[in-house]
C-alpha cells in the first residue's frame, strides 16, 4: 500500500506542524517541508506516492551535493521522541527555532505533538539573541526544552556575556538545550555551562530521525557500534531508506545478526561502556604530505585556542604537499599562524598543521546554520592561489 506525498513550506511552520499531526495520525498524507516559494514545482511526479508507513521525507544534500530524499515511518519518529523525552527527563513544551525542513527542527514539531504540547515558533530570518529571549518568556510548561546549532547558541552567550539579563534569563529557564547539526567547539559549550544553560550535545542525521546520541550516550534503545573505524547505528528510529534510490539504501542500510544497521560515514570510537565519539566525516580527510589528515580534528583543535571558536578548516590544493588545511576566520585574520601550526601540530601532527588563516567579513552559512564548506573552500583556494 502507498500513500500520496503533500509537499509544504517550511517558512510556514505551523502548517507543517499540523501536516505532520495529520501523517502521524494516520490518515493524512506523508509530508515533505520544502524551502522557498514554488516548493512543489520541482518535486519529481515519480515520488508522489511512497509506503504507507512513511509519514515525513526530508530533503538533504550529502558531501557529494547528490539530494537524498530520507523517508522516516511514523514509528521510528515517535520512538526518537520517546527516547528523547526519557534522556531530557520528561516530555514538555519545545521551541522551534531551526528551518522545518531539516530534520532537527521537524523533530522539534514531533516531540511537540508526542507531548501534546503547543510548540512556539521563533519565525524565519536573522537569528536575534532578544528576539528569542522574548519567544522563551512565554513558555508556560513546567518542562521546557528547544534545539539550536552552535551559532545559534554562540550569540545567545555572547549576548549574555555583553550584559543581556534577558538573555541569560531566557537560556536558565529551559531544561535542555539540544544543540546538534555540527560540533560544538568545548570553549563554547563551557562558557555556556557557566552562564547556567543545561546543554546537550546531540549526535544524529536525518537517517536516525535526528539526534540519537546525547553527550556521547545513545538514547532509548539505540545501539552504535565500531566497524572499521566507522560509526554504525541501530534501533527504532532508523529511516527506511532513500526514495528514489534503492542502490543508495542498499549502500547505507544493512542487516546483520538479525539487526539493521546504518552505516553513518563518520569515523569515531565507541567504548567498552558504550560511549561514543565522533572524530569526523569519513570523506572529510585528505592527504598532505602523504599523511592521512582529518579536517575535523584540525578544526576541533584550532577551536581550543581563544579567538578561534568559530573557525572553520577547509583544504586546498598545493603543490608541494598535494592537499592543505586553510583556516577560514570572520573577522580579520590574526597575525598568529605560527601559534596555531604549533597547537594543532601538538594535537593531530605536523601534516595538519593549517598552512594559512584567511580573514572573511562574513563566513557563508546554509539555511541550517551549518558554515557552507564548498563556497569555504573555493574563497579559501582563491586567498592561497593569491599569495602565492
């Protein structure tokens, strides 16, 4: 059995919110959130009916920039929900402050109607740390939660460290703060934790219907394990795979023991007492020098130094070493390379030490508020070429 496919505009949360309250219910069609004006003109007519179990697709493009259109069941969305509620301590009221049309804000809108809750929504545009302040004093839950990125949070804090009572009043009255979609540098989470905000770092993709793993522990019955150095992950909140792409599903979704696996991409370790973390992406490693280098080491070691909590590593091509890492600022770049080679030589070797710091007057974001890495690394290979 099939069910058709009702495309909606994510700038339009509350639409997608009662779209997914209709899917989750059974009855409704399975819905798509979608960016932008003309959201379903594109959409293929082939993929306008899926199963009849899925009742979420959501939309990303993976490293390669190929869009993967992720299909999520009823059932492995409310059981990410319900493994959440459980890990936060109960359910309650959430804020939605992230695009519905990824998966870590339509997640918020599913906790939302798992709790039987009123979700509030912030709205589009610039992120503004008192504008949110505002949103936040209306919570009337006794449980109160909400789902940011690191930037998001980074001018949350700053505001509160530049004197924003409201501010600081506004993080201490929720009782978890998600904050996944990217690594939140230590600096950043400590500052945080000082001003007396209860931060979870998450861990999850749009194939586990979101965070699956907080502050390194998987939630509900989630199991990750360690296979050749890659991270792989099993339990209710799997996704059922890619519409349109069976050979993609294949690739990604495994069964052994009985058990289906999803192969995540990133490298990292798991312990004897379950814990996990991650070291990076698997395709997010080059080769300088001969030696393997991952840019996300890199990064989370440049981010320990004060001044560069939101720098992002990307590399370019070089003649002598084949590929370098290029470390990208906003801001003017700081007369201290020297400084920072010798750090992350210190934590990852010498083959990682950054070969240069490019100042940028704005870094390039996606909707999500992840840094655009591909125009990152084009503006970072333009600076080095010039240089030279």
């Amino acid at each position: 059995m099939t069910r058709a496919v009702r495309v909606v505009d994510s700038s339009r949360p509350e639409e997608v919110f009662a779209a997914i309250a209709d899917a989750l219910g059974g009855g409704g069609p399975a819905v798509v959130p979608r960016a932008g004006k003309g959201v379903a003109a594109d959409w293929p007519e082939a993929e306008d009916r899926v199963a009849q179990n899925v009742a979420l697709v959501i939309e990303t493009s993976g490293s390669t920039g190929v869009p993967k259109r992720v299909a999520l069941s009823a059932d492995a969305l409310l059981a990410s929900a319900a493994a959440s509620a459980g890990a936060l301590g109960g359910q309650g009221q959430w804020v939605l402050a992230l695009p519905a049309h990824y998966v870590a804000g339509a997640q918020v809108l599913v906790r939302s109607l798992a709790a039987e809750t009123e979700p509030i929504f912030y709205g589009a545009g610039h992120f503004d740390a008192e504008g949110y302040a505002e949103v936040a004093e209306t919570m009337r839950h006794d449980l109160r939660y909400t789902s940011l990125v690191p930037v998001q949070l980074s001018r949350l804090v700053e505001a509160v460290e530049a004197g924003s009572r409201r501010v600081g009043s506004a993080l201490r009255r929720f009782d978890g703060i998600l904050v996944g979609g990217q690594a939140l540098a230590p600096a950043l989470r400590e500052r945080a934790l000082q001003l007396g905000a209860r931060i979870v770092t998450t861990y999850g993709s749009s194939e586990t219907a979101g965070g699956c793993v907080y502050d390194g522990v998987p939630i509900g019955t989630t199991v990750v394990r360690e296979n050749g150095g890659q991270l792989e992950i099993s339990g209710p909140s799997l996704a059922e795979g890619y519409i349109g792409d069976a050979e993609r599903t294949a690739a990604a979704f495994v069964e052994h023991d009985g058990a289906r696996w999803y192969r995540t991409g990133d490298v990292g370790r798991v312990d004897e007492r379950g814990r996990v973390t991650v070291l990076g992406r698997s395709d997010n490693v080059i080769i300088s020098g001969g030696e393997k280098v991952l840019l996300d080491a890199v990064e989370r070691a440049v981010q320990e130094l004060t001044g560069f909590e939101h720098a992002v590593v990307v590399a370019v091509d070089d003649a002598e070493w084949g590929q370098v890492p290029i470390v990208v600022l906003e801001g003017a770049a700081p007369e201290s390379l020297a400084a920072v080679r010798e750090h992350v030589a210190g934590r990852v070797g010498r083959a990682g030490a950054p070969a240069r710091i490019v100042g940028l007057e704005k870094v390039p974001r996606l909707a999500s508020g992840k840094p655009d890495r591909i125009a990152l690394a084009d503006t970072a290979a333009a600076a080095a070429s010039g240089a030279a």
